[in-house]
C-alpha cells in the first residue's frame, strides 16, 4: 500500500471519529461507533 492511502485512511478515520462524537449526542449512543 501506498503511505498516501494510509494517511488518506488515518485522515478518514479521524473524520469519522468527529462524527461519531458529534452523533453520540444527538442519538445519545454510548459507545457504539458506526461504521
């Protein structure tokens, strides 16, 4: 794998993870992340 896909994935990765934080406190699902 290229180092730019890994960081493409890091960088998705931690998008996602905003949006879960972000999500768990309008739907108010604990720790539950969605993939």
């Amino acid at each position: 794998m290229p180092k730019t896909w890994t960081r493409g994935k890091i960088a998705l990765n931690a998008r996602q993870r905003r949006h879960i934080r972000v999500r768990q406190r309008v739907d108010g699902t604990a720790g539950r992340p969605r993939l």
